[in-house]
C-alpha cells in the first residue's frame, strides 16, 4: 500500500468517524426536532455509506486494473467515481433539507395566570374567549403623589396659593 493510500485512509476514517458522531446526535435530537433530525439522520448514514465505499475502492482499484486492462479501465472508473458522488450528492441533499425541514415548536410550559392565546396572521380571525374579571392580573393601587419639599414653580398647574 502507498503513501497516498494510507493517507486517504487515514483521512477517509476521520470522516467516517465524524459522521458517525453526527449520527449519534441525530438520533437524540429526533425527540426534539422530529422530521428534521431523521433526514439530517439518513444524510449521515449515506455520506458515512460513501465513505466506506471510497475506502473499499481504494482497495480494490488495483486489482480492477490488473484484470481489466487498461484500455478498458477508463469507463469503469467513470462508473466507479459516478456511484461515489451519488452517495455525497444524496447524503449532502439530505443534510440541506434537514436544515431546512420545517420543526414542530417545542411545548412551552405554561406560565402561572392567563395567557392569552395567540391570533393567526391575516385573514379571517376568531373571536377569543375573555378570561373574568377576577383572572385578570391586577396593579396594587399607587399612593398619591405628595408635595415634594423645597420650592414650588407657582406657574406649575394644580399649585395652590397656601394664603388664599
């Protein structure tokens, strides 16, 4: 085996290795994000799938040369690379639409009191329910304001003469 295979390998098992991470973090979000994890799921098992057939082909692409002769190898490693850019063209598809796959909102809880439901955009509204009175949160009543000590501005509305 060559330098270069070596290196391929050796570059080729990193990959694999970060797309199996990937597949195990796609597996626990799946509770949370649902349909996108799944396709983000199967993009890493098709890329992680291509990954091994590179590693397979890097093996075998030698004793392919030797039994077809190479007047014949041309279009069979045209075939060989077209199989190996489907796996990364389907598993990267697959990536891309998990990206963009619509998630379901996670349930928030409900905070303690009322919440008023929210209204749809646009068109056509329905008429939401009142809570009672009694329900709704209140102020505490606010004090007056008192004289500040010191100077009064007599031009100042609701100022009062203390002599008359």
């Amino acid at each position: 085996m060559s330098l270069s295979q070596v290196l391929y390998v050796i570059l080729a098992l990193g990959m694999s290795a970060l797309l199996v991470v990937g597949v195990v973090l796609m597996i626990r979000a799946k509770a949370e994000h649902g349909r996108a994890a799944t396709l983000g799921l199967f993009g890493c098992v098709v890329l992680l799938l291509g990954e091994v057939y590179s590693i397979v082909r890097i093996f075998t692409i030698s004793s392919l040369v030797g039994a077809l002769g190479a007047d014949a190898f041309g279009p069979v490693v045209f075939v060989i690379d077209l199989i190996g850019m489907l796996f990364n063209a389907v598993g990267l598809g697959l990536l891309i639409f998990a990206v963009i796959a619509r998630r379901t909102p996670v349930q928030q809880p409900q905070a303690q009191g009322w919440q008023q439901p929210q209204q749809p955009y646009g068109g056509w509204q329905q008429q939401q329910p009142q809570a009672p009175a009694e329900w709704q949160p209140q102020s505490p009543p606010q004090p007056s304001p008192s004289p500040q000590p010191g100077w009064q501005d007599p031009n100042q509305p609701g100022w009062q003469n203390p002599q008359g």
